[in-house]
C-alpha cells in the first residue's frame, strides 16, 4: 500500500510524568491549492517499557 503524497509521520516522543498533562497542537500538510480533503490522526500513547497503552485513531474530512 502506498501513502498518499500529503502523508507526514512525527514521532514527537515526550517524556510525561505521572499526574501531569501536556497539549501538542497539531498541523497537517496542505496542498498549495487547497486544505479540503480527508485526514487521519494517529496518536499511541506508552509507558517507559515502551508497551502500547493507548490507541486513538480518528478521521475527519475538511470541507
């Protein structure tokens, strides 16, 4: 299967110490004529033996 010419991975690794939050904005590739389209975020959230704790995967369309 081949990704799409707009696909971006980053691997954003941040160390978040139990009973502490962060927030991360994120900003998806746009094409020089338009931002319409349909994205996807993956977001895998683990602990520090690096064991999956938490999947979210979420699509979303821009209009």
């Amino acid at each position: 299967m081949r990704y799409p010419d707009n696909y971006a991975k980053v691997d954003i690794t941040q160390f978040i110490p139990p009973g502490e939050a962060k927030q991360f904005q994120f900003f998806f590739p746009v094409s020089p004529n338009s931002h319409k389209g349909t994205y996807r975020l993956d977001l895998i959230f683990q602990n520090t033996t690096h064991k999956s704790y938490y999947y979210v995967s979420k699509n979303f369309k821009i209009k």
